[in-house]
C-alpha cells in the first residue's frame, strides 16, 4: 500500500518487537527497516532475523542508518563509539520512498529510549511520519505499560493503528486495556512460538486495518 508506514513500536524492549515485525511483514508483503539497531557485539541484528524469518525477497529490505555494537540505548552505546545521533539525520530509505508496499520500520526499545540527551524513539516516529502499532506484552503488569505508552503516543499527535499482544494470550487484560484505552483496537495476540508460518493468518489483512482506521472518529 504505498505511502504507507508504519512504525513497529514497543512499550518495553525485548517485548517481541522483530518477531512481530517478521510475523507482519510475511503476512502483508511489507517492506522492513530498522533505522538504529544497537547490540552487534553480541548478535546478528534483527534485519537479518527478519530476512530469515521471512524468506522475503532482497528488494523487502534496507539495511541500518546507525549501527552500534553496545546492547545498549541509542544514545549510551553512540557514546561508546563517540559518535553522536540525531534524529534530523534520518530519512526514509530512496528504495522505499516510491514503492508500492507498505513500509514497516521496526523501533529500538521502548518509546522513551534516548537516542541523544535531548531526543527520544518517539521524536523519530514524527521524523519519518508514521503511524503506529503498538507492541506489548500479554501477561501481568502490561496494563499499566501499555496505557502508559499509549497516552504518551497521544500526547505526542501520532496516531495509534492498533495493538498487538505477545506472549500467552489473555483476554483479560486485552479487554481491560481496550475499554481503559477508550477502545484502541487489539489487531491480534501472537502465542509463544518458534515459527512464524503458523502465526500469520492471526493477522488481519492490512486492507481492514486501513480501512477500521479511517472510520475511526
């Protein structure tokens, strides 16, 4: 769907962020990028878990704006290598800018991780205008994180697409979270899994999202 781009964001780091990403990206033929991906010391980097996950073809992908070795903060791990970033510096990826995909660009953290002294993962959510899905864990205590994000979203002006829960599902909280939210929609919860194969018909086609989004008031 061109000119469409949505943000993959997280209300915790390590909430599923690249799994789902992978999971919607195969389901929706999307393109990927991840703009700042950090821990490279350590691991291979979550565009190549995507790549692998997916089997999507090469033309689906656009490597890291800023890679950093520390698994750390944008910011912290940037100091490590003296090097400093900013969020004016970054620029949707030219291969995407007149595809006819929707563009998925995957967050690094939660949406208060630093990416210098002054910016944050939501000031680069405004740079790239994007929407958002929101990533947030299925068990106890994810109430409080999620509508902790989701009123930061909005006091930011960045439109939130939907949720998607991961981990086992809970019907519970996805129903607290939904009426305390004032009814922002649960696209989907993902069980635990090691495939994403299995996952996929989970996720409503991305026709439906767009178009519950644009009736919204």
């Amino acid at each position: 769907m061109k000119g469409l781009r949505i943000f993959v964001a997280g209300t915790d780091t390590d909430v599923g962020k690249t799994f789902v990403s992978s999971i919607l990206a195969k389901r929706w033929g999307c393109n990927y990028w991840k703009p700042i991906q950090t821990g490279l010391e350590s691991e291979e980097g979550d565009l190549m878990t995507v790549k692998r996950l997916t089997k999507l073809k090469s033309d689906h992908f656009a490597s890291p704006s800023v890679s950093l070795r520390k698994p750390l903060s944008p910011w912290v791990a940037a100091m490590h290598e003296n090097k400093e970033i900013r969020v004016s510096d970054f620029t949707i990826p030219k291969r995407f800018q007149q595809s006819e995909r929707c563009l998925l660009v995957e967050g690094a953290g939660g949406l208060y991780v630093p990416i210098n002294r002054n910016e944050i993962m939501t000031d680069l959510i405004t740079q790239l205008n994007c929407k958002t899905l929101l990533v947030c864990r299925s068990e106890l205590g994810t109430i409080n994180h999620t509508l902790l994000s989701i009123e930061h979203l909005r006091a930011r002006g960045i439109e939130i697409m939907a949720l998607i829960m991961n981990g086992i599902p809970n019907d519970d909280n996805a129903k607290a979270i939904h009426t305390l939210s004032g009814g922002v929609p649960i696209l989907c919860q993902i069980p635990p899994s090691t495939s994403i194969d299995d996952l996929t018909s989970l996720v409503p086609d991305l026709e439906s999202l767009v178009g519950a989004n644009s009736q919204s008031p």
